[in-house]
C-alpha cells in the first residue's frame, strides 16, 4: 500500500519524479541498489517518508487508556478506548505547513530535526511502535529505488483513484498505471527478457 499511494503521488508530481530519477541515475548508474547505497539515496528515502506521511498505510490506532486521564478538557476513564488518528496526525497544520502538499523535502535532515516527535508516527509511537520500522523504510526505499530507476508510471485517464479505509488505507479500485520503460535514459540498464 505505502508504494502504491509513492507511485501516485509521483505521478501527480513529476517534478519530484525527476528528481528522484536524476539521484538514482546518479548514484546507481543502472545497477541494482544495496543497502549500502541507502546512504546515497536521501530523497529517495525522502519521497517514501512523505507518501508515509500523506498515506500512512495504518491511517489510525486504537489505544486503551490504563489509568484516568485528561485530554484538553476530556476526563478519560481507565480502560477507555480511544481512537489515534494518523491520518490527521501527519496533516495537521500545526505541525506541517501546507499539510496536503507532496513536499519530499520535509524529510530533509535540517527539517527533520525541528519535527515534533509525535507529528509523524506511521509505525505508531512509544512502547506499541511497530518493531519492524526499520525494516519496512530500508525495504520501501530500496523497492522504490529498484523500480523507479528502471520503469515510469503514467496514469491512466478516467480512472480516478479513491482512498478507501479499512485496516489499511488503500486505493478502493487499485492504482491503474502504463509502465514505462527507461532505458532510452539509462543505456546500461539491459532490457528484461520478455520470453
């Protein structure tokens, strides 16, 4: 779901598409990434964090509250369930100028360091934080990395993506795109055996 929702937001950029394209050209060459080119591929990295952002794939937490509290001006009774919007979260405008624009470079490390550490909570926060965090940024970057160097995604006319909600967040009807080929920019990319 998190790159489907990558996949859309740089079809509606293409300006961040080119961007990401020129860094994966320039770092990879053609060549399959490693873990070891993570360090190389900041807005690659930068674009995934940012679809996190505007589509986080767990849009919301149910939480149960262990002792009374206080919210604003809500009293919470122990064993309360309460319902933690990430949806919201990751737009609120307190927290994100222009929260509905695909902006990869809030995740700049300058701009990164000044985030309030509960603006941004994809994988959850605190002791529930999703343990394979890590993982899923390290495996997202470098899928997103893989495909994007080789292939463009162009929408398809007349067919309109819709979020739907459930436990995940995902395009109701799929993503419907052309794929296309790169490799007029990138000579050193073989072309795929199509046996």
């Amino acid at each position: 779901n998190a790159l489907t929702w990558t996949w859309l937001l740089l079809c509606e950029h293409p300006e961040a598409g080119e961007k990401l394209k020129a860094e994966l050209d320039a770092v990879l060459g053609g060549r399959q990434p490693t873990s070891a080119d993570l360090s190389n591929l900041p807005y690659t990295r930068q674009v995934f964090e940012e679809a996190l952002r505007l589509y986080p794939p767990v849009p919301a937490l149910v939480r149960r509250v262990v002792r009374p509290t206080t919210l604003g001006n809500y009293e919470i009774r122990a064993a309360s369930r309460i319902l933690i919007s990430i949806y919201n979260i990751h737009r609120h405008p307190e927290f994100w100028p222009r929260p509905t624009s695909f902006e990869p470079e809030r995740f700049s490390p300058e701009r990164k360091a000044s985030q309030h550490d509960l603006a941004y909570i994809p994988f959850g926060a605190g002791q529930h934080k999703c343990i394979g965090n890590n993982f899923a940024l390290i495996e997202g970057t470098l899928l997103l990395a893989m495909v994007a160097q080789r292939y463009e995604f162009v929408l398809v006319p007349g067919r309109p993506v819709e979020r739907e909600v459930a436990v995940t967040m995902r395009p109701r009807e799929g993503l419907y795109v052309r794929l296309r080929p790169r490799w007029g920019r990138l000579e050193q990319v073989e072309k795929p055996d199509t046996k």
